[in-house]
C-alpha cells in the first residue's frame, strides 16, 4: 500500500520519502541532524509549504538533541530560515517554535521542541482533512448542477505529499472519490521541476482517473469548456488575497478568468501571511539555471538519466513561483471555511 505520510517523527530521527526520487523510484531517508533537515528542504527532498514547515520544525528539535543553548536554538533557526524564501509556512513554523522554546529553561528545549514538532504535524493532518471537506461542497456543487462528472484542474502538487497528510488542493478531491463522486482532474506537468509528476503519482495511487498534460495545453482546455474548476495550493498568501505558487499559476488564473471558469486557492490559515499586504512584496524564489537546462527520466532499460536539453551557456531565468492577484480568484478554502479573497484578513483572528 502506498503511504500517505512523507513524513514520520520519531524524537531523535525523521523518516522522510525522498520527492527528487519521484515519481520512478520510492526511497525513504532518514535525517538526524539539523544540517541534513536543512538539505532536505533545500534540495526539494520534501516540497510544500506545509511539509516544509513541519519539517523544519523536526530540524529545530534534531539540533537541541546535545546543546539547547540560546545559541544553538538561534542558529538552527536562522539556518533553517535561510533554506527557502518563499512559503510562508517555514517561518510560520519556526516562529511556534521560537514563542515555544525561547522561554523555557536551556534543560527543556529539546522535550518542548520534540512536543511542539509532533503538534504541528497532528494539526497539520486535521487542518487538510478539513480543507478537503469545505471543499467537498465545491465539487457537490457542480456535480449536482451539470449531472456529469466533475473536472478539476490543478497545477504543481499539493496533495499528501506537499503536506503532513491528506494534501490541500487534492484533498477535496480525495474526499470526492471516497464518496462516490465521479470526478476526474487534469494535471499539468509544472516545469521545470515537474511536480505535476507527483500528482499523477499520487492519484493513480488512490484510483482517481486523471490526465497529465503540458502546461501549454491548459488554455485550450479552459476555453473548450473542458474544465469545470480549477483549484492550486499556495506556497503564501497575502493579506489581500494574492497568492504566491509555483510559476505557471498565474497563467491558469488568467486562462479560467477569461473563460468564466471558478478558480480556487486551497491552503490552510498557516499559509496566510497577514503582515504583508499584497503579492508585490512576496519574495520570489530564483532557482539554478540547470533546472531548466536540463531533465531528468528514466532511459529505455528504465534507468535513471539526466539529459541536457540546453547548452550550459545558455542564459536562464528560473523564478519558481508566480503571483496571482486576488481579483483573479474565486475563493480560499482554509480549514475555517471558504472565503473570499477580500476576507482573508478577518482570519487573522481565527
């Protein structure tokens, strides 16, 4: 049976599936320190913004193992803060544990870090859970309007392997597919990094029909009237309602918006960065050029081979996430319900 968790948190150790293997080989890792809980983040061994976030929180603990000194607290945060600018949920997450531990006496750290660590995933896993029935009401919806199955579309993954469990986007769909509902979902293969790969991965997995396709090819979809949602997660969202996620989004947007197609954002209020007031000020990710030079697959004897489809000369703009502005979506399913872009600020206060 394929796991549904690509994290488990054992005190002294996380057991992570290792995604650059994906979607060609399973393979399981083991971090023990903070430096490989940073790498792990760093290299997209784990993606997400909430699998990052719980991640760095299993780093925090891992480094006050030995020493919960202040020092040792500072540095593992600054550390794992420098991994990945863009989700939110990392700094969400190593705030908690900073207001957690800064107070505690230096003998304490660890069991609080260990214990808080172990909170974040739990509430993780019930915040999804939650977003994928609020959303649930958004697929009953259209399925009760057009008597048909319901086509969603995504982009990037966002389901249990982007978070603690369950996933954001697809877990309404996940919901869907448990209740019956005959619902279906094109995915688009998001390059360069390819993480609509690890949606297709997912939903064979769980049985639920669906069909890859190139980024390109959304457009014509939307305007055939071949797509009756679209739903994205979000690395963050301001408190305005524009919303930061992997480059590619902002194109659907554009696309559904033109062709009166409801466009959903689902995240959980972690995802919320109400101190900053629009996408203009969200920093945006530049990658290394080869991710874009270059492509990994499998040969025809099915082994693993990277290919360079540019020359190393050649100039790359790699930015890994794009915005979209809050007028371009429809609604935000959070765990608290689904709300308006205009409304994300009374969240604050949830």
């Amino acid at each position: 049976m394929t796991p549904t968790r690509p994290i488990t948190w054992f005190d002294d150790h996380a057991l992570i599936l290792d995604q650059t293997r994906l979607p060609h080989a399973t393979h399981m890792l083991t971090l023990r320190t903070l430096e490989a809980a940073a790498e792990a983040i760093r290299d997209m061994q784990v993606r997400g913004a909430p699998l990052i976030g719980a991640t760095a929180a299993c780093g925090v603990a891992l480094a006050l193992q030995d020493d919960g000194s202040d020092s040792r607290l500072e540095s593992a945060l600054a550390l794992l803060a420098a991994t990945r600018p863009t989700a939110v949920n990392l700094h969400w997450a190593l705030e908690r544990m900073a207001r957690r531990l800064r107070p505690l006496p230096v003998s304490a750290r660890h069991a609080a870090a260990v214990a808080e660590s172990h909170a974040i995933i739990e509430e993780d896993i019930d915040t999804n859970c939650r977003i994928g029935q609020h959303g649930l009401d958004i697929l009953r919806a259209i399925a009760e309007r057009k008597h048909g199955r319901v086509r969603v579309m995504t982009h990037c993954n966002a389901g249990w392997l982007a978070t603690a469990d369950h996933g954001t986007a697809l877990s309404p769909i996940y919901a869907a597919h448990a209740e019956g509902m005959d619902v279906s979902v094109w995915v688009s293969e998001t390059r360069p990094r390819n993480q609509g790969l690890l949606t297709a991965w997912e939903l064979r997995a769980r049985g639920v029909p669906h069909t890859l396709i190139a980024d390109n090819a959304a457009g014509l979809l939307l305007m055939r009237g071949e797509v009756d949602v679209v739903i994205t997660g979000a690395d963050r969202v301001a408190a305005n309602g524009d919303t930061a996620n992997k480059i590619g989004t902002y194109l659907k947007a554009l696309a559904a918006h033109d062709n009166a197609v409801p466009f959903y954002i689902a995240a959980p209020v972690s995802t919320i960065d109400f101190a900053c007031p629009g996408g203009e000020h969200i920093p945006i990710e530049d990658r290394h050029g080869d991710e874009v030079r270059c492509i990994a697959g499998l040969t025809r004897d099915g082994q693993s081979a990277e290919v360079r489809i540019a020359q190393s000369e050649t100039a790359v703009d790699n930015p890994a996430f794009d915005v979209t502005p809050a007028r371009l979506i429809t609604g935000i399913i959070t765990e608290h319900g689904i709300c308006t872009p205009a409304q994300v600020r009374a969240l604050g206060g949830t």
